[in-house]
C-alpha cells in the first residue's frame, strides 16, 4: 500500500520532489572525504573562482586605490579612470604614503635603499615597498611592479592580499563546516568587507588575516588529514605567510591575529587530545611539519633581521612609534559606542562620523556577530558539559572574546595583559580580532548543531528559541545604545537610513545563526558587511601619477633629469611632497619610517630637537625666517621652516616646489603652473 502513496505524494508535489532531489545531488557533491576534511571541488571551487576574478582586474589595472584624490587638485570634469565609488581622503596611508613610495621607487629603478631623502632609506623596511632584494620573494604582493606596468603592479599589490585572506577563511570555514562551501564563502567574503578590514586597507592589515586562518587550518589538517602531503602543504603555507607578515614589522595587526591564532589552536589542540583513544605522541607527531615551518620562518626572519639590523634598531629607537605599549582599560564610553557602531558605519562612506571617532579609520568597527551569538556558544558549553564532553574550541573563543574585551575595558592588569602582548596593539587595530572570531564562531556553531542533528535528531539541531532570543536582545540592544549615543549627540550619522536595514538585517541573522538556517545568517551577514563596507573604496583603473600626468610634475622630472644631483624642498600641503617623491627628486620630503641620519645632520646639525625628528612622521615645510625650526603639530606630522638665505638652504638646497607663492630675497621663480584647481611656483635657490 505504500508505493501507490508515494506515488500520488510525487504527483501532487513535484516541486518538493525536484527540492529533494537537488538536496540529495548537493550532499553528493558536497560529501566530505573519509577523514571528515572537504573535498577537492569543494576545498578548490571558491578560491578558483576568486582567483580568476583577480586575473581580470590585475590584467585591466583596476584596483581599490585613492589616489585618484589627486585628480580634485589637477583635474576637471569627471575622472574617466574612476569606475565606481569615490577616492577616501582619510585613506593618505595608501594614496599619500605608501602609493608616493611605491612610484618612486618605480622612477629610481627598485632600489634596496630609495635615495629621495639624503642618506637614503631602507626600502625593505614597512611601507611593503618593490625592491631587487631577495626578501621580495617572501612579498607577493609587490613582485607585479617589478615584472608589470606600474598600473598592473598596484592591482597586483591591492589584491593578493585580500586574496590571500578570502581563500585562507574560506579554507579555515570549510574544513570546520565541509558540507556548507557556501555559507563559507558568504563568511569569507563578509569578513574581508567589514569596516574594519576597509577603512585599513593594506598589506599590513590583511596579511595577518590570511595567517591567522592559514595557521588553523593548518592544525586542523594535521590532526584530520590520513596523508602527509595535505598537512605539509598548509604548513608550508602558514610558514611563507609568518614570514610575509613579520617583514611589514607592523605589530599592532599581528597581536589580534596572533591572539585568535593561538586561543583556537590551543583549543583544537586540547579537543584533540581529550578524544577517547587518541595517543599523545601520535598528535604531537602530526605537528611535526607545522612546527618544522615555524622554525623555518625564524630562520628566513632571523637573517632578513640581521641583515639590516641597524635599520631595524634605528625604527625601534624612534620616539614614536618606538616601542610603545597600551595600558589595559584605556577605551572610554565613546570607544565602546564606536566599538559597537558596525551597522551605521554606512554613513563614514560620507564622511558623516559625529559622536563616534575622529576619523573613519579610527572609527572603523567590525560586525560584532562573535559578542551577539555568545548566548549560542555558552548554550553549547553548557549542553556538551552535561555529556561530560567539553567543547574545547568553543571555550577558546569564548575565553578570548572575553579577555580581548577586557583589554579594551578593564583596567588594572598591565602586567598580565603585557605577557599577553595585547599591549603592543592598540584598541583601533585591535578590533580586528573580533572580526576573525565573528567567522570562527559562526562556523564552529554550524559545525555543531550539524553534529547534533546527525547524532540526536533534527529537533536537538536547533538553539532554542530562548537562547536564541538572548543573542537578539544582544544585537538590539546594542544598535539601541549606540543609537541613543547617537541621538543625544544629534549625530549626522543618522541621517543615513541605511542603519535601520542593516539593523534589521543583523537581528535576522543571528536569528537564523542560532537556529540553524546558517547560510541564511550567513548570507545576510555578507548582506550588512556590503552596506556599511562594500563602497569603502573606489574601483580605479591605473594610478594617478604625479610625475607624469600633471604639467607641474613633468616640469619637476625635466629639471630632475637635467640635474639629478639637486635637492628640493617642498612647500605647503601634501601635493608638493607627493609630487617631489614621484618625480624621481631628491628632497627633504616625505613620510619617513626612521630619520635618515645625514638628512637630519644637515637640517638639525646639533640635535637640539631630535624628540622632533627622530619618529615615523611626514616631513613637510612651511616658509620662514632663518635657520630651519621645527614644530610637531601631532604625532606623526613634523613641520620645519624653509628661508631660502639660511645655512641650510644655502649649502644643501637648489629648488624649491611650493603650493603658495614664496617670498625670499635668496630664491628666483623658475615657474608658475595652474592646471585644474591647483597652482605651483618652482624657484631656484640663489647661492649667494
């Protein structure tokens, strides 16, 4: 009697039938091997089709840079190499700094030691600078402008990195959860538009992403793999990206990468070793390949470090950044406003950030998705302590979301916070910890309400409603909080309605997070990531080259070309600077990562104001009246006088670029140019 039924039941629903069928085609295809690990179309499909993108866009040039900004001083009209968005003035660490660096290394043929400031400067140390040097094979992302166009190369140095921390998340999230390829994928790509990432986007910032999850795969595959070659691959992996990352000498973004890393691999490690029939040795032998890669990376760092070992004391030795620490418990009200502020981030795309931070950067937050599913994770320590069967992994994250929040918080404890590290980071960079945990967390939930609906049953699958109702009273209360922060301060970041979808959008998400519909929470998750992160930065084809697109420029190259040997100074904003750096000129411009000791022997021969100088800042000048005098405005921003009749200028000075007209007995204009909305005087220094 029951084949007649089910026939009818097909009949009568041919679309439930044809939902089964694909459902049942889906696990086939998503089937994880024998050792619980993905399989290869689902490990390889994601990150090929990732990689092909990146193909696309290195070939045609485009990339997320700003320095497209340019074209607001020289430029009319509508930029015809601005694809989409717009060019992030609050982002000058890439367009200003390291993008000036970058082409004037191009202009000086990649030198180990950029010769633009007298002394030189050690290009192989921060700034991620292209240079011959062998320690270029351990930077990916900077071998496109030895080989490439320089428009190809800065594709190449914006998207390998991301590349590099979408596939490593994905990896990491699909060898946790091997049979959701796509709710993966909808993390991986979340993660990586997240304000956080965005509003920071560099080499340094996302190289420690793709460590982090490179590093935990790696231990995973150790322990699950039954071939060698899969745990020696992920090992040798994670061994080239410890030296990638180390070499950006960047500590603030290792820390909270660092911090996840070990916390979850602790916690990997430890489940490992609790399960029943599991030999101690056997373990510890499969990590063999991963520690042989660390020991190898300490080796390459070792004597990259070595040689160039002044150059890292003389950046140690500087007042700032130097060697500075954070003290626990230093954030404020305001801080964890900002902390939680994620989905009105939206309106920082307009420069709208009243009431959160001081810029965008500052004020960048992840989507706090690991603090709104902590009813969820403690709900499943509870339920595994009743088996009498720890969750170790999830007790890591539990254990380092909440030591992290108490970094930020709770003050007192700097000496174990020291151990730690955390102090060598600092609350903006270390947000980016909550990030890594937010996809961690989601992908170790899915992996066990998964487990529990194999082993118990699909209504023991789902959190219950309760639990589920604690995350949504998280979520809500948050964006209810900052709101009225927001409110009270009749913040302009309201004014943007685009943080009531993303609002809603997220109390949904953790709905369906808690009771497994994850690729739905995931998707949407991904949803709120595009609206406040996804229009951070522009698509820009090429780079915009002061030395050769704009008059002024051209005209500094040629004098550079007839005279190689001069020096400039650059007067004013930060277009001279830039311009000077582009150009191919040697000049007491630029952002400096350490001070070049004969540039500051002839500004500041006595030494007299080296807590001025002797720091990370962008050296720029203002007119004067005699010897150089410096000032320091902020932090890293250092401003010296110019007089054209000073010793200075008169020994070591031959031209002088400026954005305002100069008024010196000791200097003759050259040459005036207005193009587009900026004007600039050339003047030559007359010896007298």
């Amino acid at each position: 009697m029951s084949a007649p039924t089910t026939d009818r039941a097909r009949t009568r629903n041919p679309l439930l039938t044809a939902w089964v069928r694909l459902e049942a085609g889906w696990q086939r295809v998503v089937e994880p091997q024998a050792s619980g690990l993905p399989n290869l179309v689902v490990l390889l499909g994601f990150p090929v089709v990732a990689a092909l993108i990146v193909v696309v866009l290195v070939a045609l040039g485009i990339s997320g840079s700003s320095t497209g900004v340019y074209w607001q001083s020289f430029g009319t009209g509508t930029d015809p190499n601005l694809l989409a968005g717009h060019p992030q003035g609050i982002r000058s660490d890439e367009w200003l700094v390291q993008s000036s660096w970058i082409v004037s290394q191009v202009r000086e043929g990649f030198p180990v030691v950029n010769q633009s400031f007298p002394g030189g400067m050690d290009a192989t140390i921060q700034n991620d600078l292209p240079s011959w040097d062998w320690s270029s094979v351990f930077r990916p992302h900077v071998v496109g402008f030895l080989f490439l166009p320089l428009d190809q190369g800065m594709a190449v140095r914006w998207w390998i990195p991301v590349l590099g921390a979408l596939v490593a998340a994905y990896v990491f999230a699909v060898t946790v959860m091997p049979r959701r390829p796509a709710t993966a994928a909808f993390l991986a790509v979340a993660l990586c538009l997240s304000p956080m990432i965005q509003w920071w986007f560099l080499p340094t910032t996302i190289w420690p992403v793709a460590w982090a999850f490179a590093g935990l795969t790696a231990v995973l595959w150790a322990f699950r793999s039954t071939r060698r070659w899969p745990s020696i691959v992920a090992a040798v992996i994670t061994g080239y990206l410890t030296v990638t990352m180390v070499m950006s000498i960047y500590v603030p973004y290792m820390v909270p990468a660092g911090v996840v890393l070990v916390a979850l691999a602790v916690g990997f490690l430890v489940e490992r070793l609790r399960t029943p029939g599991v030999p101690w040795r056997g373990t510890l032998l499969r990590l063999v390949p991963l520690a042989s890669a660390a020991v190898g990376a300490v080796v390459v760092i070792g004597v990259w470090a070595l040689t160039r070992i002044d150059t890292i004391k003389a950046v140690l030795g500087t007042v700032y950044p130097g060697q500075r620490l954070e003290a626990a418990g230093a954030s404020n009200y305001n801080a964890l406003m900002s902390l939680f502020s994620g989905p009105f981030q939206r309106s920082f795309q307009s420069g709208h950030i009243g009431g959160l931070a001081v810029n965008q950067s500052e004020g960048a937050a992840p989507i706090m998705v690991v603090v709104f599913v902590l009813p969820v994770l403690l709900w499943l320590l509870v339920t595994s302590l009743r088996r009498r069967r720890m969750d170790w992994p999830v007790l890591a994250t539990v254990v380092v979301l909440l030591v992290l929040l108490a970094f930020v918080f709770v003050p007192h404890w700097d000496a174990v916070a020291h151990l730690l590290l955390l102090d060598r980071s600092t609350d903006a960079r270390l947000r980016l910890a909550f990030d890594l945990l937010g996809l961690a967390s989601v992908a170790l939930i899915a992996a066990r309400l998964d487990r529990r609906r194999v082993e118990a049953g699909t209504g023991a699958a789902r959190t219950p409603w309760l639990v589920a109702g604690y995350s949504v009273v998280l979520v809500a209360g948050s964006i209810a909080v900052v709101y009225t922060h927001l409110h009270a301060n009749q913040s302009i970041v309201l004014a943007s309605h685009a943080w009531r979808y993303a609002a809603v959008l997220l109390v949904v998400a953790v709905v369906c997070i808690a009771r497994r519909w994850i690729a739905v929470g995931a998707l949407l998750v991904l949803a709120v990531s595009v609206a406040v992160g996804g229009q951070v930065n522009p698509l820009y084809r090429g780079v915009y080259d002061l030395g050769t697109e704009t008059t002024a420029g051209r005209a500094v190259s040629a004098i550079v070309r007839d005279d190689p040997d001069a020096r400039w100074v650059g007067i004013g904003g930060y277009v001279p600077t830039a311009m000077l750096l582009e150009s191919g000129a040697h000049s007491y411009n630029g952002v400096q990562t350490y001070p070049p000791e004969e540039m500051w022997d002839e500004i500041d021969p006595s030494g007299k104001s080296s807590d001025v100088w002797n720091r990370l800042a962008n050296v720029n000048w203002l007119d004067g009246v005699g010897a150089p005098q410096l000032f320091l405005p902020v932090r890293d921003q250092i401003q010296v006088s110019f007089d054209g009749c000073s010793r200075f200028a008169q020994e070591n000075v031959q031209y002088v670029l400026s954005d305002q007209p100069v008024t010196d007995d000791c200097i003759s204009p050259v040459r005036k140019i207005t193009e587009g909305a900026e004007t600039l005087w050339i003047y030559e220094v007359d010896k007298r």
